[in-house]
C-alpha cells in the first residue's frame, strides 16, 4: 500500500531520554565532537550541550565526557555509562516494535488512503500524539527530512 503512512512505534522515558537525544548521543559518538554532532542534527551547540547535560544529571555518572580546547577545538566521547544507556535505549526500542507490531499492522490497515485524507503536514496520529516532528513541519522546519537524513546516515 504505496499510499499508507509507515506507522511505528517510539520509545521515550519523559524527561530523561528519547528518540532525539539518544541520535545526540550516537552523534557524538560517531563524529567524536559535541558540535559536530550538533551540526549533523541541525542543532545549535549550546542546546545540544544543554541536552547533554540534562542527561548526565539524571544518572549516577556522566553519560558523555568532554576534551575542551586544543589545536583541534576538544572532542567528546560517551563514558561507560553513556554507551549503557544507549544499548538499553535501543534494546528497548527493538522489543517495543517487535512487541507492537501487529498492533500497528492493524492501525495501518484502518487508515484511510492518503488519496481520501485531506491533504495535512502530518499523519493524523503523528499529529494527535503531539509528535515533535509534525510540530517541525507545522513551522516549516524539516524534521521528516532530518529524521530520514539521520537513518540514510546510520544514526
């Protein structure tokens, strides 16, 4: 069904991680740099640092250390801890879909096609669920497009 919207399920522990932050992580676990990171997700790097800091006062260790300064500018890599908590984020998110998938086989099956929809920025159950992508997109920015951007990129 070309013209069905891709249903799928997200993970989120309010306020300590979620889907965003833990693609900052993976970030700056890949590119070594909190700004580099920041840059890859479209992010300015105060906020990023503002995320990452938030997380690292909810656990019992920092999940992210920094190198500050130098010829290069400092780097950034994930503790023991950081690299825990992402595994188990991921882990989470495995089971979850796996766990809901005929659920949402099932919604997917109730959907109207998008031919008989009207016309919306954003599914309707992207939309009712107060998905932080479809407000993006109600304000013009690209988050679809980052989100497919961060998936094409392996993050």
């Amino acid at each position: 069904m070309a013209d069905q919207p891709e249903l799928s399920v997200q993970v989120r522990v309010l306020p300590l991680i979620g889907p965003g932050k833990m693609a900052l992580l993976e970030g700056v676990d890949r590119q070594g740099s909190i700004a580099a990171a920041a840059r890859m997700m479209g992010m300015a790097y105060p906020n990023a640092w503002k995320l990452l800091e938030s997380m690292n006062g909810y656990f019992r260790e920092p999940l992210v250390t920094r190198v500050i300064g130098g010829r290069r500018g400092g780097s950034a890599s994930l503790t023991p801890t950081g690299r825990a908590v992402l595994d188990i984020f991921r882990s989470m998110e495995t089971k979850a879909k796996i766990m809901f998938a005929s659920d949402v086989d099932a919604l997917n099956l109730l959907l109207a096609p998008a031919s008989a929809r009207q016309q919306a920025d954003c599914d309707p159950i992207e939309e009712g669920m107060g998905s932080e992508d479809c407000s993006e997109k109600k304000q013009g920015g690209g988050g679809r497009r980052r989100l497919a951007q961060r998936a094409v990129s392996g993050e």
